[in-house]
C-alpha cells in the first residue's frame, strides 16, 4: 500500500486525526477529543515542550487524507521509556501491514532520541482482543493489568517492548 510519511505537524490534522480515530469505532467522543488535544498541543507549543512525537501515513494519491497515525513520547520522570500514546489505522486499511510499519516507525524513532524501552495501554474489554493480540505480534509482552481501572469491567492492560536492539533504519516510502 503506498504512503507518504510526515512527521511534522500541520494545522490540518488535528480535524484528520478526530476523523481518523472517530472512524475506527473504538474510541469514545472523550478519547477523541485528547487525540486531538495532544495534537493541539503540539502545534501550539511544540514537540519539546509537549513531549508528543507523531508519524503520518498520508495517502500519496489524496492530499489531506490520512491512513493511519501514531503518537508516542518520553515518560515524563524516566530515562528512557517511552509511551505509544496512540496509533490508529483507517477501518479499511487494517490487516494489510500499516499499522505494523507505523509501530515500528515510531520505535525507530524513539531509539533514535534515546529509548530503551516502550509501553502502550489498551483496554482489557474484548472488542481490543484484536489490539492486544496486534501488540503480542509486534513483540510486546503484557506487563501489567489495572482492573477495573477505565470503567468496571474494563481492564488497563499495560505492554511493554525493549528497544536496545532495534534497528534504526527508516520505514521505506511505497
């Protein structure tokens, strides 16, 4: 599937990434609203200060329409982990590999700026069955559950990947 991958942040996409993440059907109207804050925030204040990095995948043949995105950053307080804050792929794009490709983007990156490590939370409900098993996949290992934490009945399930021997080479541009 043929992309085009940005990392900096335009004004545009903070209305993209609501529309993105609204699509998939798995996010509440409260989650969508801070996938864009985290975008607000960064292009109000910038990467330094908001601690956000993002990595688009932008079809090459459609300007303005976004396939897929993660956001991820350093854990404020650590010396090198990071977090997966979020990554979302278009409803009809999952299962072809974008999702894998912006993962390992976003760990490429974030080897890059020092990590050793990364987490990612999702819930334990099992309409994230697929997400969880998605995280395994990638090599993430489960770490730790929060019951109940989200809402009765709605676990946080905490994943966490070593970094130390990733490599560094950048996703190739289809």
């Amino acid at each position: 599937m043929p992309v085009r991958w940005r990392y900096a942040l335009i004004p545009s996409d903070a209305a993209a990434v609501r529309e993105l993440v609204s699509t998939t059907g798995f996010f509440s109207p409260e989650e969508e609203d801070i996938a864009v804050e985290l975008v607000n925030e960064t292009l109000l204040n910038g990467h330094t200060v908001s601690g956000y990095e993002f990595v688009f995948a932008d079809d090459p043949g459609q300007p303005g329409r976004l396939l897929g995105y993660a956001c991820f950053g350093p854990i404020p307080g650590t010396v090198s982990s990071f977090d997966l804050y979020w990554i979302a792929v278009a409803p009809g794009l999952q299962g072809r590999g974008l999702g894998r490709d912006l993962i390992r983007e976003s760990e490429r990156l974030a080897v890059a700026m020092g990590a050793t490590r990364m987490f990612v939370d999702t819930s334990g409900r099992s309409q994230y069955q697929p997400t969880r098993a998605f995280y395994e996949r990638m090599g993430y290992r489960e770490e730790g559950r929060l019951v109940d934490f989200y809402a009765p009945g709605d676990d946080k399930v905490i994943y966490a990947r070593d970094l130390a021997n990733q490599p560094r080479s950048l996703v190739v541009e289809e």
